[in-house]
C-alpha cells in the first residue's frame, strides 16, 4: 500500500492506526509536498456509517481555520477510500505521553498545552461546533510544544435555545468518551459549549494528577460517577497543585452546566491570572 497514490497524494509512512482508520504521511505527487492523510481501513470501506462519519468530521474541519485545530486541506470522494488531507503534524497524543510517562516534558509545558487547547476550543464553539470528544487522545503536541486539537467525528451544531427546530429535534446518540463525557452528554440532551469545557477540564485533571477525575468498576457505574458524584480535588492526587487551579478545575467539572465558566474565553481570563504548580519548573537546557 505504500506505492500507492491516491487522489495525487503518495501513501509514504503509516503513522497511525486505530479501530476504523488509518493516518498517513503522504507526498503530493504535483509539488512534493508533505501532509497527512485519513482514510478507513481497507475491510471498512464499504460500512456506510464510517463512510458518512469520516465525510463528517472532514466538513468539519474544513471549516475551522485556527492554528491550534488541526488544518484539513482537501477531502476526497473516491468510492473505493474515503479520506481527507491534513497538514502533517508529526507529534504524539498527550495520551500516548501520558501512557510513555513523559511527565516531564508535560509539567513544563501544562500551562501553555492548557491555554492553546482553551484558545482553540474557544474559536470552536464560537464557530458553532460543540467538539463532544476533547480528551487527551485528542490533543496533538510536538516537541516544541505546539499544539493541534483533532478528530471531528462527533462535533455537533451547538444547538440554539428555542426555534421550532428544538420541537422537532431527534434526541441525539450517545456518543463520547466514557471518562470525559459531562452529565448533559450522558443523558443525551442538546449541548452547548459547557460540554466541552467539562470534558477539557478532565482531561487537563488527568494531565495533572496521571489520573482522569472518575473511574469505575463498570461502564454503567463510571457514568454514573459522572452524573452524581462530585469530583475529589486533584490537589489530592497532586499536592503540587495550586489552590486556584484546583478550584479553577472543579468549578468546570461542576455538574450542572450552569455552575461552569460560562465559555472558554472564562478559563482564559483565569488561566491567564494564576499558576498551576506550586513549584516553579525549571525548564531544561534544550
């Protein structure tokens, strides 16, 4: 599969791998250029959901511009592979960083991770897409530290109060990531961007404390932690932590959407006033 072009684009390097697809550094035969490529696996081409789900997330990204959301350049539409063109990032998930424990490189680079993924989130919404699946898988950052939130298979329209179309709106699948999902996401209601800064602030307690807010023993009982119960302090997992930053995380863990930062321009303004580690880290020499 590696000598093969599809829609002018060189297949070169597999670099990822999932359940349904598969990302690839491809070469755009006309200009030699490097970018990345999704597309379903080989066994998956003909699952008419996945067909409609990559087409989805690659709309999606299309119409989001911002140097912290991953750059879609060109969607393709061959019957035999479904893909999309994106600009090649060569970086690890923050949750393979967490998996290969590189808590360093993590502490000294937590505050600004935080703050680009809020900015990019913010430029999200504000665009009208609520993202429904922010966690650290999700988040791409490169050695410099840079940035680029991905994945747009579940983004929705945020949903506007009132309208005839509320009266007449299906109630939406469930879908998310169990450990990340906020209450309103669980119960299938409309959302708005206050699912998202919940889903943000498990992931940047797991980037904290190596743990996400909630676990359970079952699948049924993590999201009913998720629904009912408060979240411990991550300064309790982390007595590094400071008081600010703890409270900043579990006022957007709250459960009802009203008793979070209103949008994520909110967690800038705090973000931008406090630190988020008692200690100063003392970057390393590059």
């Amino acid at each position: 599969m590696a000598e093969e072009v599809i829609g002018g684009y060189k297949l070169v390097n597999c670099m990822f791998t999932g359940r349904t697809g598969q990302v690839w550094e491809v070469v755009e035969v006309s200009s030699a250029r490097h970018f990345a490529m999704k597309l379903l696996l080989p066994e998956k081409q003909d699952d008419k959901e996945l067909r409609k789900q990559i087409a989805h997330e690659a709309y999606v990204g299309k119409q989001l511009a911002h140097p912290n959301i991953i750059k879609i350049i060109a969607i393709g539409t061959s019957e035999k592979a479904p893909y999309y063109v994106m600009e090649y990032f060569p970086a690890g998930s923050l949750k393979i960083r967490l998996i290969r424990k590189q808590f360093d490189f993590i502490k000294e680079r937590v505050h600004s991770i935080l703050k680009q993924a809020a900015i990019g989130m913010a430029y999200m919404n504000a665009s009208g897409w609520v993202h429904r699946d922010v966690k650290p898988d999700n988040m791409l950052v490169n050695s410099a530290g840079e940035l680029r939130i991905i994945d747009f298979a579940l983004a929705l329209r945020v949903e506007k109060p009132g309208g005839l179309f509320k009266l007449f709106r299906r109630k939406p699948v469930v879908q998310g990531t169990y450990s990340y999902m906020s209450p309103e996401q669980i119960r299938g209601e409309p959302l708005d961007g206050r699912a998202d800064i919940y889903s943000y602030a498990a992931s940047a307690y797991e980037l904290t404390t190596n743990r996400p807010p909630f676990r359970g023993s079952s699948m049924s009982d993590l999201l009913q932690k998720q629904i009912m119960e408060k979240a411990t302090s991550p300064q309790v997992y982390n007595a590094d932590l400071t008081d600010e930053f703890s409270s900043l995380i579990l006022k957007c863990l709250s459960k009802k959407r009203e008793d979070r930062p209103e949008s994520f321009h909110e967690v800038l303004k705090v973000l931008n006033t406090i630190r988020i580690y008692k200690t100063d880290v003392v970057k390393k020499q590059e």
